[in-house]
C-alpha cells in the first residue's frame, strides 16, 4: 500500500516536472504522508528538503529562497503565513491534486535518477552564522541505509521509534533502514513526551524494538528506569550526538 501510494504520488510530481536534481520542499505534519512523500520524491528522481513548522517562519522563509525549491508539498493551512513566491505548491487536500494523485498509475515509475545524484538537502543550526545547505546524494543515503540496518541488525519482526523531526538526519536513519529491513516505522505524536512515564507505557504499547534518542532524553529514561523497567519488547538503544 505505501508503495503504490509513493508510486501514485510519484507519477504526479513527474507531472509537474520533477525529476533528477530538483529540489521539492516538503511541510507535513509526521504521518504516513509524510513518508509517503519522502518516498514519492525519491521515486520521481528528484531530492527532498523538509520543513519542520516548529522552526521560526523566518528561517523556514530563508531555507525556501535559499535552497530554490521548486516544488513544497504540503497541506492547506500549514504554510499559510509562509512567503511561497515562486514555488508550485502541491497541497494533498487540495481537490485538483488529490483527483490527480489518485487517478495516477500506482506501478513503480521508471528509474531516473543516479547514484551520483542529490538525495535531500538538511540546513545547519545556523548557530555561527547564517544556515547552511548541505547536499546529500544518493550514493550515501544507500550506503548509510544498508550500515546501519547491518550494524543494527534489522529485521523484519522489528518495530522501530520514528523520534527525531524530520528535518533532523537522525530520521533518515530511522525510517529508511527500517523500510529496507521489512521493519515496521512507529510514528510518534508530541504528547508521548509529556512524561517519561507515558513515553515508556507508549513503547510497550506499541511493542517497540529499537528506540534512536537523543543522549539528553536517554538521561531522562535512565532516571525513570532507577524506579521501573524498560519495556520487554525493546532490544536496542541507540543513543547520539554527545557523550553518554
């Protein structure tokens, strides 16, 4: 089902003139259309750059001027207050488009893209000066997926924390090993880090398998887990970005 959904989604964007080292901007809340999308853009040969709306407007104004994207696949309202002067806007709740993507061809589009060619762009803090883009291509994106799903050990029974926004590239690590493993992406909404206490009775729940945190959250979970216990299911952790 989510290949064919990508596939549909694929064959639009084409439509629209997307295709190797295009750049589509994508601003979705984090949803089974959200991976839909990162998939479709691949899928159409072109390169994605995601917008997180818990940026100020101002930066995510300077990442679309910046970046040239042509394309910012989205839905209504959620860009509204964004400045989106020449770029198309492919909104999925919008009629037109919706009757379009679903009126598409739901087998795989072929091939257009290249090893060599550019996968996603991700912006920098920006904390010594202004941010900037960096290219990532494909070559890398396969060649990160495949060690990490062996350095993980990923399988198909695994289910696998989606935790980072997606316009961190922890999430490129979280999603797409896991796709290639046959594993299941476990999406998250905010209100599971309320509390430690909710996160953890939402990883049992949800018989998560692999968590990849932040070392600041996994300090939070240790302190938690001095009174309680980490659910069964789970059989790896993965912890980054500093020291433990």
């Amino acid at each position: 089902q989510l290949n064919r959904r990508a596939n549909q989604l694929a064959h639009h964007l084409q439509s629209l003139g997307v295709g190797p080292e295009t750049l589509v901007a994508v601003c979705l809340e984090r949803s089974p259309e959200l991976i839909t999308a990162l998939l479709a853009i691949w899928k159409a040969g072109g390169a994605y750059l995601a917008l997180d709306r818990s940026y100020p407007k101002e930066r995510l104004c300077y990442m679309l001027e910046d970046s040239r994207a042509r394309l910012l696949v989205t839905r209504g309202g959620v860009v509204s207050d964004l400045d989106t002067t020449g770029v198309t806007l492919v909104r999925l709740d919008d009629a037109a488009h919706a009757q379009a993507i679903e009126s598409a061809s739901v087998e795989n589009p072929e091939p257009s893209s290249t090893p060599g060619n550019l996968a996603y762009v991700i912006y920098t803090s920006g904390s010594t000066g202004k941010p900037k883009g960096v290219e990532i291509t494909q070559r890398s994106l396969l060649n990160h997926n495949f060690a990490v799903a062996r350095a993980y050990g990923l399988r198909a029974e695994d289910r696998v924390l989606q935790f980072s926004p997606v316009s961190f590239d922890i999430s490129v690590e979280e999603i797409f090993p896991s796709l290639l493993s046959g594993s299941a992406v476990v999406l998250r909404d905010d209100e599971v880090l309320s509390s430690t206490a909710r996160f953890m009775e939402f990883a049992g729940r949800e018989q998560l398998t692999v968590l990849n945190l932040p070392t600041a959250y996994w300090h939070e979970l240790v302190e938690y887990l001095q009174t309680a216990l980490m659910p069964p299911s789970v059989r790896l952790v993965i912890i980054g970005g500093e020291k433990a």
